[in-house]
C-alpha cells in the first residue's frame, strides 16, 4: 500500500441514494466509508481500490445488514424519545493537553457552536506543557485554564474532576474532534440512563489520509458496536467479564460521574503516565465503575473524529503501549480486587493464547494487521506483566516529590 484512502460519508437511506457511485480519489488506495442513517452512524466499511467495480460501489454493496440493524435501532429510538424531554445532569468538558496548540485549537472550534447552544463548562487542563501558546488558546476560547505541573494523564484526568462543576466530566482527547450531535446524544444518553457510573461513545477516524491510520481502521480502530449497549456488575456464562475492559469503549470519548469516581479514589496515577506507561487508565476507571456496582452505557451517537496516528512506526508503538497498559492494568487489578482473580488470570491466559494465535494467523495473511504490530502487542504485554505496574508506581511517587 503505497497511499492512503479517501473517507466519505454516505447517507444510505436519503432519497436518490439507490443510484450512489462512490469511487475513491485518483491517487488513493481505496475508499473508507462511513455510513449514515440521516445524522446517526449506522456502519463503517472499507474497500480497497481494486475490490471497487469500475462503476464505482452502489447502495446495495454498502448497505450491509449490520447496518440496517443499526438504522431501525436509532429510528425506534428516536420515535420513543420524541415529546419526552429528561432533564440531564450537568456536565462538564475536559480536555486534558500537553504541547500541542493547533490540535487544542481544532478541539475547541468543534465545540464552539455546541457551547453556544447548551453552555456548558469547559476545562483545559494544561498537564506541564513547555509551549505557551497552549495556554493562550484555551483563554483565547473562554475556557477554564488549568495547570497541572505533575506531568501525566491520570494526573491531569484527576485535576479535571477535582475542577470541574458539573455532575457529569466528558472527557475528549486533544486529537479528536466532535461531531454536531455529540453534545445533544450525551446529555440524553445520561438523562436515559441515570443509574450510569459512565458513557462511552463512538470514535472514527478523521482521516485515513496515510497508510498506517488505514491499517489501524483494518485492525478495528477504536470502534465498537453500532447500536448502543449497557453493561451491568456482572454477564452471565462470560467468566473474563469485566476484564477486557477494552470492549466498553476508549477514553479518548468517556464521560464519568464525578461523585462516583472521587467515591472511588479517583483516576489512578500509576496508569496513563506518558511515554513510560502510555495507557491503562481508561481500562482500569471502566472496570472499576462496573465492579462498583453502577452501569457502563456505550452510544454510538455520541460520535468523535480521531486524528490517528499517520506513521507506521508511531502505530506500532502504540500497539506496543497497548499491551504494556493492558498487563499494567491486570496487575494492579489483582493486587487491589482479589476478590476477582479468578477472572482476571483467566483473562490473562485467554490473552497469551490468543496473542500468539493471532500473530501466526497474521504470517499467512489471515489477519488484518501484519506480524510486526502483533509482535509489539506481545512485547508490551510480556514487560508489562514483569512489573511494569511496580516500576510506575515509583516513577508517579517521585514526580510527586519533584513537584511538591
């Protein structure tokens, strides 16, 4: 694959779309498509340059029945909704950054017409950052400008709920963007569910503009269903649930009951420390919410645009960071849960068998992502389950010290 692919969004059910032709750009590789049910999300599909005919892909190569599923789930979900009108929490936004102004900027555009509308709080939580441009654009946006000097994502995360003033904190990375809805899904996905400890939603890629972000989108991306699911305390006959936390959505999109997380000690800071430890604390905050006891809600309509990673390289670290922050995550659960070790050591034997299968699968091409993406999974799951966990909790104890 020498180029990226275009991305485009595609009502299927608008009227004329029976004689959709949809063919990717000159110079690109193949079509990424997102489907569309009016403004819900009903599908994703892919299509490489030579899977499309020559007269380009029609409606019926698109409407899969996955997603006519989706469309009649969100238009009973719409008419049952239409004249009531739950009063939703209030909610805060946070976005917690590092050193990087011009996604910052993206960010708050994505949210200005939203904000105007609902009026909503917004953090941002500057976690040490060297550029002072980073503080000049959240002032620039009528934000709450915060400074957290300890530097690390959980460290920034727990800052913003101890900020923020609403009952609810929806957290957006800094290299995503919100689509129109958001905000009105959000706030009805909680007035819906009001015993929910937290909300995840649905996260597309912005672009698939280079060959790496189309092979991320291949492997599954950061997408989940596409009809919306509650997740209780307990599944009946799945004895690893809860601990792949991965299926409930990714922290890049969550909200969370700040009652709820500060009850629970709040974001550990060992987990999500940057470049040592980049990932866990989103895995460990779902598992912790649900084995409290309250429920996790995943929507789709809550819809965020991520901007991947455009190097291969880059990816295939944070494939590597994955498996670290999953085994990190495991550890800490065991010491802190033992009431569900059971669980999770099946977990972790389910993972060293399925890892291994995986990368086999991938050397004669039966799987999506090729060996050496595999193969950093595994490296990171291998030294994250050698006291990866340990070795964080000393780093975060010293930058405490540092910054004391």
């Amino acid at each position: 694959m020498t180029a990226g692919y275009s991305l485009c969004d595609v009502d299927l059910f608008a009227p004329g779309s029976e004689w959709l032709r949809l063919r990717p750009e000159a110079d690109a590789a193949g079509l990424g498509c997102i489907l569309r049910d009016g403004a819900a999300v009903v599908g994703f599909r892919l299509f490489a340059t030579e899977d499309i005919p020559p007269e380009g892909l029609g409606r019926d190569d698109l409407l899969v029945p996955a997603a006519r599923e989706a469309s009649a789930y969100a238009r009973l979900r719409t008419r049952l909704s239409a004249g009531i009108a739950p009063t939703p929490p209030r909610i805060s936004v946070a976005i917690c950054t590092k050193d990087r102004p011009d996604w910052l900027d993206r960010l708050l555009s994505s949210l200005t017409l939203q904000r105007r509308v609902h009026g909503f709080e917004i953090l941002v939580v500057d976690n040490n950052s060297e550029n002072p441009e980073v503080r000049r654009v959240a002032e620039a946006a009528d934000t709450v400008y915060v400074r957290e000097a300890k530097t690390g994502l959980d460290f920034a995360r727990n800052t913003a709920m101890r900020r923020a003033s609403g009952d609810i904190v929806a957290f957006l990375d800094d290299d995503t963007t919100v689509e129109p809805e958001w905000f009105d899904n959000l706030a009805r996905t909680w007035a819906e569910n009001p015993d929910a400890g937290c909300v995840t939603g649905l996260v597309l890629p912005m672009s698939l503009d280079s060959p790496a972000k189309v092979l991320f989108e291949k492997g599954g991306g950061f997408r989940r269903a596409m009809v919306p699911r509650r997740f209780a305390k307990a599944q009946w006959r799945n004895q690893l649930y809860p601990c792949g936390a991965g299926e409930f959505g990714a922290g890049a999109n969550m909200s969370l009951n700040r009652s709820l997380v500060m009850d629970l000690g709040g974001f550990d800071d060992a987990l999500d420390t940057g470049r040592p430890l980049p990932g866990g604390g989103d895995l460990d905050i779902f598992y912790r919410v649900l084995r409290a006891g309250r429920t996790l809600v995943y929507d789709p309509g809550v819809v965020v645009r991520h901007d991947h990673r455009a190097d291969l390289a880059v990816l295939r670290h944070q494939y590597y960071t994955w498996g670290l922050g999953f085994f990190a995550f495991l550890a800490k659960s065991k010491r802190t849960d033992p009431t569900n070790k059971p669980a999770l050591s099946a977990m972790r034997r389910w993972w060293w068998s399925h890892m291994p299968y995986r990368f086999l699968r991938s050397i004669i091409g039966r799987d999506p992502l090729p060996p050496s993406m595999i193969a950093a999974e595994i490296w990171g799951g291998l030294k994250g389950g050698l006291g990866e966990y340990e070795r964080s909790q000393k780093r975060t104890a010293q930058i405490r010290e540092r910054t004391a």
